[in-house]
C-alpha cells in the first residue's frame, strides 16, 4: 500500500505556519494535526512560557509520533502544524516519516521579522487567550533557537516567500 505523504513546516512565530497548513490540508484532503489545538485541549492554560512550551510540547510528541505514523501507513496524508525550527524538531520530523518509509514536504515560510510581529499583533487581538504568549518579547525569545533548514539536512523543501 502506498504511504501518505507527511507535510510540515519551518518558519519563525508569525510567519503564517498555521494558516498555510490549514490552506494545504485543505487542498490536500489530509489529516491536520495542530499542536496549539493539543496543547490547549491537553494542558488547558498550562503553557505561559517558553519553559512550559518545551515541557508540555515534549510530553505530545511520543503519541503524536505514533499517531502519524499510523495515518500514515494507512496511505491518507498528515499536514502537521508543528514546527519544524530548530535541527533538533526537523530530526523529530525526520523520525516519523523515515521509520515508516512515508514521502514528506517541509514547507518553509521565509518572512521578515516586520511581517511576523505584524502578523502576531493581529493574532493577539483575533485571539484574546494568546495575548500573554504572543508577544515581541516571546517572538524574540523564540527566533534566538530558529535555524533556517539546510539543504545539506535532506529535506524536500518548498520555500515561500
């Protein structure tokens, strides 16, 4: 049975990754997977600071993993709205589709700085629960660990300017 195809995303805080893995599982008719909609589902009003993002989104990632794996193997497609930013998630990306022998396509959304605090402040007013985490202290706390993917890490990346 052919495999499903794993898509997921690279890009700094408000760079559009939620937006856009809502536009691909849409036209893709995959399974779309956000780890926003589980932290909040999971651990309701848990996650106030980078510190609590790690912690609780690393509890996630086992059964996420074996989830997608599954949906995977069954042939449907997975958009994981996840990010893909540092060395260490992409190899956690890298996991899921190699071990289970799935395609993959990391979308990699390039936007400025300027753009990404623009697009925060309109999401802090879209989205009143998220005002305490998406800040420009937060956006500068996170982009300190961002790292642009490499060709040389051996991805299939589409890069959207």
């Amino acid at each position: 049975m052919e495999k499903g195809e794993l898509v997921f995303f690279c890009g700094k805080m408000g760079a559009g990754k939620s937006t856009k893995a809502a536009e691909v599982a849409r036209d893709k008719n995959a399974v779309l997977l956000s780890e926003d909609e589980w932290l909040e589902s999971l651990y309701p009003n848990k996650v106030r600071s980078l510190e609590d993002y790690i912690k609780y989104s690393n509890l996630l990632k086992p059964q996420i993993k074996k989830l997608v794996q599954s949906i995977l193997a069954s042939g449907t497609d997975v958009v994981m709205d996840f990010p893909a930013n540092t060395v260490a998630q992409r190899a956690w990306f890298r996991g899921i589709f190699s071990e289970v022998g799935a395609p993959h396509r990391m979308m990699y959304l390039d936007k400025p700085d300027d753009v990404c605090l623009a697009q925060i402040a309109k999401r802090r007013i879209e989205q009143p629960n998220r005002a305490d985490t998406d800040t420009a202290e937060m956006f500068e706390a996170i982009t300190k660990f961002f790292s642009e993917p490499k060709s040389v890490e051996g991805f299939n990346i589409t890069t959207i300017v």
